[in-house]
C-alpha cells in the first residue's frame, strides 16, 4: 500500500514541542490543543510532535488526537513512521531503519541502559545525588512528577535517554561538565534534565523534512511551536520558528532567525501559532 495523502499545490507541516506547549506544563492536560488539532486536520496540515516524551507517552496522547503522522521521541532519540505514510520512493532517502509492529523506527540514540550506566559513574566518582526516572518505582515517579500510575509508567518506558527529576542547582555545571566529559550530553527542557549520547530534535527533524520534501517536493512551509531551550535544535530548521509562553510568561531567550514570541501560555499560545499557519499563504 502506497502512502495516503491529499496533494495540494500549497503544503503546510507543524512540528510541535509537546510538555508546555501543546500541554500544560504542570497537570499535562490538553483539552484545548485536541481541538486545536482538528483544526490543522480537516486542513489536512500533518502535526509532527517532537518531544522528549517516550514512544508509549505519545501514543497515548496520538491516539486521543486521532493522529496518525511521523513523531520523534526522546529529544530525537528515534524518528517513528507509520507504516505506509511515506512512499517507498521517499523511504530510500533513509540509510538505515528498522520495522516493527506497524512502525518503521529510524533510531539516533544510545540505549538508555548505557546513559544510565555513565549517569552512576558520574554518581560515584563525582559525589553529586540527583534522582532519575530509573531510580524511582512507578509510585515515587507519580509523587515526584503529580502524574497517575498509568501515566508514569509510560513516562518510565525510556528507550534512549535518562530523564533527572531532581538535582541541587548548585551541581548543575559541575554535573553537566562530567555528563559531557563522558560523552553524554544534557538538555534543558521545560521541567526537568533528560540525558542522551549526543541527540536532539534538529537530527531527527532533518530526516523527516527530507522525506516531506521528497514526498511532496519543494513546495512546502514548516512551521515550528516550542517553548524551551531544548526546542532550539528543532526550531532552527523551521521556516516559521514559533514560541510560546513560559508558565512565569516570559519567553525562552533563543538566538533564531525570525523567531515568533507569542503571547499565551502553553495551550493558550499554541492557539495563536495555529492562526498563523492557518492564515500564512
């Protein structure tokens, strides 16, 4: 089967950042984004989530939304592909890429028994306490994080990175200077540290504009919705870069070209990125 899309003469992709931009940043909820994305939908405007969220997070959130496009999990970590969205002539484009179950899975990072493996080096020669994802039961993640049982036990399922959840600020440069030291490198996102060999969303963005482009040829305008310092690498290669509000209603303050500041935060800001993808020719 061949991949399914409407061919217009004008195309528009989103990609979008998910915790603080498309959800709230603290309870995770987005009743107002689910409506926002019929929108982009009965336009037949593709939503790319890009976040650091895991495969199992984005599912969930894929399914209530009725989404069926490409995502990137992990900061980058791994590009997931429906199966048959892209033409077999575009996936050729793909050097290496694995299928399973009803993905093509194109993978960019390490394992996250590895990052882990590193982060307890740091641990125990460093002397630094700080507390991730792997080291807390599904109840002390749902403590830490206010997120239900289910939900934490998704946020768990990490495949390429470690997520820290809890570190003294006054470790920070110390930590990350070590973390990069071994190869690992840190991310800044809108609540926590998540830990990866060296991905991030802009590597895994490139892939899929290629395979836009191929798929519907030059003809094509991304947009980008973010909200934190980890956007950056994804929000660099957009044509139309857009953040939202922080929680304290300031801006993150990045260097991009053109770069949109929208007022609203999270849901509410994301509202104002859609009129402009909407109304831009």
């Amino acid at each position: 089967m061949e991949s399914v899309h409407v061919y217009l003469l004008e195309h528009k992709v989103v990609f979008t950042d998910i915790d603080g931009t498309l959800t709230d940043i603290i309870t995770g909820q987005y009743e107002l984004s689910k409506g926002l994305i019929q929108e982009l939908k009965q336009n037949n405007i593709p939503v790319v989530f890009c976040s650091a969220k895991t495969l199992a997070e984005q599912e969930k959130i894929r399914q209530d939304m009725g989404l069926r496009q490409p995502f990137i999990i992990e900061n980058g970590g791994a590009v997931i592909i429906p199966e048959d969205y892209f033409s077999h002539s575009s996936l050729l484009l793909v050097k290496k890429y694995k299928k399973i179950g009803n993905y093509i899975i194109i993978e960019l990072g390490k394992p996250a028994s590895l990052i882990r493996k590193k982060l307890n080096i740091i641990r125990k020669k460093s002397k630094i306490e700080f507390t991730g994802v792997a080291d807390l039961s599904i109840k002390g993640l749902s403590s830490i994080t206010g997120l239900g049982p289910s939900y934490a036990r998704r946020m768990a399922d990490r495949k390429f990175g470690e997520t820290i959840l809890q570190i003294n600020q006054k470790d920070l440069p110390t930590f990350t200077r070590r973390a990069r030291d071994i190869g690992l490198k840190v991310i800044h996102g809108g609540r926590f540290l998540d830990v990866t060999t060296g991905n991030d969303k802009g590597k895994a963005v490139k892939i899929l504009l290629q395979l836009f482009r191929k798929e519907y040829g030059q003809n094509v305008t991304f947009f980008g919705i973010g909200d934190s310092l980890n956007d950056a690498p994804m929000l660099r290669h957009m044509d139309v870069p857009m953040l939202v509000q922080r929680p304290d209603k300031s801006w993150s303050a990045l260097k991009i070209k053109n770069i949109i500041n929208l007022p609203g935060i999270g849901p509410k800001g994301w509202k104002n990125a859609l009129d402009i993808v909407l109304k831009t020719n």
